[in-house]
C-alpha cells in the first residue's frame, strides 16, 4: 500500500521540529499535484480524488491544510505567482544598466511563459472563469506589488540617465512584455492557421523573442541594441 502523505497515524510521535518538517513537505507534495490537475482540468474538472491519489495522500490530509477544494485551487494560483515572483526579484532590477535589466526582464518573461505550460494553462483557465477566484486571494496583489515597483525605479533611473526617451507608466509597459510574451502561445492553434506559420516552432520562437526586445526597447527609444 501507498505511503500516505501525512505520514501514518501509528507512526512513533515526531518532535515539533520534524512535524513542522512534514507539514511543509506535505502540503508542497499537495501543492504540486494540485497545480497539474487543475492546469489539465480547470476548476470545475479537476476532481480531489485524483489529487490525493497523485500526491498518495488521503483527502483528510487536504482538508485539514487547505479547508477544502476552493481553497487548494487559490493556493495553487498563489503558488505559481509567488514562483515567477521569487524568480523576477533575482533579476535586480536596482543595479546594472538599465538597457541590459530590460532586456533581461523581456527574456526572462518571454521564457518564463514559453517553459512553464501548467503557469499559463491555469492563469488562461482562471481567465476563462473572470478571475472569480484569483480576486479571492488574500495575498495575490501584495506579492505582485515588489515588481510594479521594481520597474518603475528602473523606468525612472533609464529616463533620468538619459537612456530611456519616454517614461511609460510600469504597469503598462509589463503587460505589454507578458502580451508579446505570451499571447502568441495561448493562441498558437489558431493563430497558426491564420498567419500559416508553426508557432511552437523553435526557430519561430527564437525570432518572436528577438521581436519582443526589438518591441520594447524601440519603444522605450533605445537604437542599435
């Protein structure tokens, strides 16, 4: 029989240290099952039992970390923002040339998007349902918040240095990095069709990454970069 997650209940009794340990271990193995069944299935499709038995967990176990299906779905959206948030911050977008911290934070998320199928299958999902549950996250715009803030210091550094011609608001200018980012990989069936190109192709992507810094940093008034 399958290891149970949470340990067994007989099991000799753990110090507060080694529970605290397992606690964590367990929920993250719960997490990470939970983020593949509702990236393949979406909220509604995705179904506890087939959680518990990934993770070889018992649905008690979910219970009694989450609260309840609702709440592990929100926590798995928490999750794998709080992932390419961690990730951006290691970017430092306070020193360096603000050229190369640009570029890097185009190339980043241009990857970020293109690696990460399950990051855009449930942020496209939750889409789908109007950010019902998203908005019901606690944390979500707080986590996010380091990041808007991070490019503005960089915008406003360019622009004071004389590098950067213009000063977009950094709100604007992310979404216009996920949008070029992103968009083409939602959309690749039948974007595909319409523009008669593979867009899962590696050299295609290779130029689509190349076309999103030429994008923003045009914009931004940066030649011969």
């Amino acid at each position: 029989m399958a290891a149970k997650c949470g340990g067994s209940p007989n099991a000799p009794t753990k110090s507060p240290k080694f529970r605290s340990r397992d606690a964590t271990r367990t929920q993250a193995e719960i997490l990470a099952v939970a983020i593949d069944e509702f990236a393949e299935h979406g909220f509604h499709g995705a179904r506890i039992d087939r959680i518990t038995k990934a993770a070889k967990c018992n649905s008690r176990m979910i219970y009694h970390y989450f609260g309840g299906k609702e709440q592990l779905y929100i926590a798995a959206l928490e999750d794998i923002f709080q992932q390419i948030r961690d990730q951006e911050a290691q970017l430092n977008f306070s020193v360096g040339d603000p050229v190369t911290k640009l570029k890097e934070l185009v190339e980043f998320t241009f990857d970020y998007f293109k690696n990460n199928a399950d990051f855009r299958k449930m942020t496209r999902n939750e889409n789908a349902l109007n950010g019902m549950y998203i908005a019901r996250s606690a944390v979500m715009r707080d986590m996010s918040e380091p990041l808007i803030v991070a490019i503005r210091n960089l915008v406003e550094r360019g622009y004071s240095s004389g590098v950067f011609s213009r000063k977009p608001d950094p709100a604007q200018l992310y979404l216009s990095i996920v949008a070029l980012s992103a968009h083409h990989l939602n959309n690749a069936a039948t974007l595909g069709i319409v523009v008669g190109q593979n867009l899962h192709d590696d050299a295609w992507q290779e130029e689509r990454r190349q076309h999103a810094k030429d994008v923003i940093l045009s914009y931004l008034g940066i030649q011969n970069h």
